[in-house]
DNA sequence: ATCATTTTTTGAATGACGTTCAAAATACGC
DNA sequence: GCGTATTTTGAACGTCATTCAAAAAATGAT
C-alpha cells in the first residue's frame, strides 16, 4: 500500500508550500494583510483546502513559527558543538541568537505574536506540542553545557538545576530580542546597539555565577573580537565580509 | 470661558470609564471576546462614540496598557525611593516587577500582546507617545541610581553608559515575564517559581557587574530573605500575609 | 426664551475576514 | 467502467471594526 504513504507525502509538501508561501506574503506585506483567502490563492487552491492543514488562521501561524525556529535550532546546535570551554560554548549560543535574529528578523516578531495569549489560545493542541518540542534541543543543549561545567568545576551550581542555571542567558536573550523588536523604544531611550549590549551583559552574568574561566575583560571591543574569532570559527558561511560589517557596526566596536 | 474645561474633564472622565469598563471585561471574558460594540454597550454609549476616544480597537488597548504601567512605575518609583545601598535599591526595583506581576497579572499579557508588531502599527502616534513617556520615569530612576553607584566608587562603569548598565537587570526581567506568560512553556520544561529564579539571577548580574556591596550567598533562601525585608520595610500594603506566602511559595523557599 | 449654528452622538450600513459545509470533482479499489 | 470514499471547492454565513449621514444636544447671540 504506497498509496498511504504517498498521499502522505504529497500533504507534507503542499503544507510545507503553505508555509513557504505564507512567509513570502508576510515578508512582501506584512503580518498585517496576511489573509487565509490570500495565501490559497497564491498556491492555487480553495480557501477551504487550508482548513485541512490549519485548524485556523492562528494554528497556521505558529506552525510557521515554528518551522523558522527550526533554523534557530540548528544554528544552536553549531554553536553548541564549538570546541571550546564550557564558557565559550555557552557564550557562543547568546552569539548564534545574535546572528539567527539578523538572519532573520522576521522570526521573533512572529515568535512573539504567535506567544500571545490572544494567539496561542487559538491554535490546536498538536500545533502547540511540536512547538514546543521543536525547541527542546536547544534546552537540552543548554542543559549539557552547564551539566558538563558543573562537573568540570567550572560553574558551582548553588544547589540550582541544570536549566535553572541556564536560565538566565536565556531570558537575557529573549528580553533583549523583544526590546529590539519593540519599534521605537530602543530609540526612544537612545539605546544604541542592544546585541552588543546583551553580549557584555551575558558575560556580566556569566562571571556573577562563576562560570570559570573569568573573563577579565568586558569591553565592547573584547566582545566584539571574541565574536569575531566565532564568526571565523563556527559561523563562516553566515558572516561574509557583508554581514559580519553590519553585525560589528550593531555590536559596536569602540570608536 | 470654563465651557471648555468642563468639556475636557467630562471627556477625560469618559475615557476613563471606556477603559475601567474595558479592563473589567477582559478580565471577565478574556482579551479574545472583547469588543468595541461591546465596551460602548456596557456604558450605555453607541459604538462610534468609541471612536471619538481611540482610532481603532488597537489603539484602546494601547491606552489600556499605558494606564495599568502607570500603577508599575509607581511602586517602581517607591523601591526606588527606597533607603538603602544604591545595589539594594537596584535590587528592589526588580523586586517591584514581581510584585506588579502579581498584583497585576493582566498587565504584562496585555502589554505583550500590545507591543506586537501587529497591534502596534495600528496605534495612534499620540497614544505611542504617550506609552513611551509613562515608562520613562522607571528608565530615570535607573539611570539615577546607576549614576550614583558609579559616582561613589561602588560600581564599575567600563565605558558603558548608565543606561546600558541597567539594560541588563531590565532586559531578565522582561525576558522572564514574556516566559511566565507564555502559557504552558515552563511547565513543560519544568521551570518551577520563575520569579525566584529571576531574582536570583539578578543578584548573579549585579556580582558580575562589579556592583558592591558583592553578595556571597545567593541561595534560594537568601533571596527569599531579602525579599522578606522588602515586603516589611517597602511593600506593606502589598504583601499581607495571604499574598506573601504566595509570593514565597512561588519564590521557593528551600524545602 | 428663541433660534440659528456648531458640536456631539447615534446606530444602521459597509466591507473585510475567518470559518463552514453542501455540492462537485477526483481518486480509489474492484 | 463503476460504485464508493475522499478531497476540493468557493459561495454563504456570522462576526467585527470602522464609517458617516442623520438626529440630537449644546451653545451663544439676540
């Protein structure tokens, strides 16, 4: 019976063609004029269809969401497979966050419209466990690093969990990426830079919990180098003479 | 010519009842069934009278949220006013978002959703304004207290602005709560009492930061200590001995 | 008090969407 | 081919946000 499987195929790619084109639209107009009707129509097929894949406009939104977060995923996984100490690694994830939200944008505006309540209440249960489990290789990533440091004696783990530990880098991260995306607040109160501030400021946390090696050193421009030798290192094929400029002019290397 | 005055403080005062009456409904009936019909029938005005106050739904829910920060920059502002170490101050202030998130749980759900790009492009400018400079008093009194901290010599400031010092302690703290209300995530990845970790991590970052006094114990207990004497000295009025215990419940006290 | 004029309120009408579902089309197994 | 099961279709429905012409109320000069 290929036939099951077939037609099995055959749904996984229209829905991955749902997807690529509903990215598209969001990206030429916005979040905003996204229409269920649009997006059938720009794949040839009757609104309804949609309704086979998506249990509503909201179920397919965090679906989208989390396929992009896929890509953030991976990215984790390289940086989190650097060779280095325990510290490096763990820093390099903050770094790999950095780059996937330069990479894409459009991922945490929609990350964040799709957590809404308002949002996220509307979508289907199955929709919302793969959303979740689409992002459990990052924590356990996370938690691996600061097993392992905890072990070494790199990191004293005050009698706190392994991801309770990694829990601070990561709603850094999060807060920090959603104050980036908060249009025109940053501006408002003249915050320049913001990744570079947040990479200082992992460092800051990853001193204050002892995390050896200490890192002397917290300057803009030690940062910017370490991010540098990453970039090198594990993220060649992202920073091009191009992009790297523009993600150091963001990270502000001293005047 | 007082006619113009009454006029003014009656229309102030209406828009003030659209927005009460707005607050209650979503805390009866949730964000996803309010209405415009709905808010002007439930104070006995035709829907287009709505209109005279908001350009568009969005633009309510801005002012809504304006109004309920205004509640979180007061008691902002009394951790602030706080005597103590400019260290225990910067402390409290975190101390303060908790307890507002407590208090007001409604707050951040709503302000998360309202800094959505997709809500907030369909905002009025003035009422953007307007949300931008509410906040600003909680972003002076950091940048005051992170003034004075650098002033007597009890932190490092490596070039930084004061502002960029404080981004840190901010940016966990909303990191956090977009975590908190991300319905099912911690629990899933079984997160207990956030908040308490948030506070410690707080603590981890101002070590990190270089910001004395240094503190050496930064366990659980500890911190629910401390947590304590700010509810005695500043928070009275919040902190009963209902909300207090389930304010240290949730910050866990070790068992 | 009266009346012309301005301002405000009203709520039915409009249009845009998300969602549904009966009918039509297609695929399948025999 | 043919009967049946499955899938697709897109018009129809209901809900809302938003508008705006008409009605009502307020204003202020006489």
């Amino acid at each position: 019976m290929g036939t099951q499987e077939r037609k099995a195929r055959e749904f996984a790619a229209r829905e991955d063609l749902f997807l690529d084109t509903a990215r598209k639209l969001i990206l030429s107009d916005g979040l905003l004029s996204l229409t269920m009707a649009r997006v059938a129509a720009a794949c040839d097929y009757a609104t309804g269809t949609l309704y086979q894949h998506f249990s509503s406009k909201e179920d397919l939104l965090l679906a989208l969401s989390t396929r992009m977060a896929g890509d953030r995923v991976a990215l984790f996984c390289r940086a989190a497979a650097f060779e280095g100490t325990t510290r490096d690694r763990m820093f390099a994830l903050s770094v790999a966050d950095v780059l996937f939200a330069k990479q894409c944008p459009e991922h945490f505006r929609l990350a964040q419209y799709v957590f809404t309540e308002a949002v996220w209440s509307a979508t289907s249960d199955a929709r919302r466990q793969a959303a979740l489990e689409g992002s459990q290789p990052m924590c356990e990533e996370v938690r691996a690093i600061v097993r392992k440091a905890v072990a070494d004696g790199d990191l004293p783990d005050r009698g706190l969990r392994n991801l309770d530990l990694g829990v601070g880098p990561w709603t850094l991260c999060l807060g920090m990426h959603t104050l980036v995306h908060a249009d025109g607040l940053l501006s408002f109160y003249d915050v320049t830079r913001p990744y570079g501030l947040l990479l200082q400021h992992i460092e800051f946390l990853l001193n204050g919990l002892g995390w050896k090696p200490l890192v002397d050193d917290v300057s803009s421009t030690h940062v910017a180098d370490k991010v540098d030798r990453l970039c090198r290192d594990v993220f060649s094929d992202l920073c091009d003479h191009e992009s790297l400029a523009r993600l150091l002019g963001d990270l502000g290397t001293t005047p």
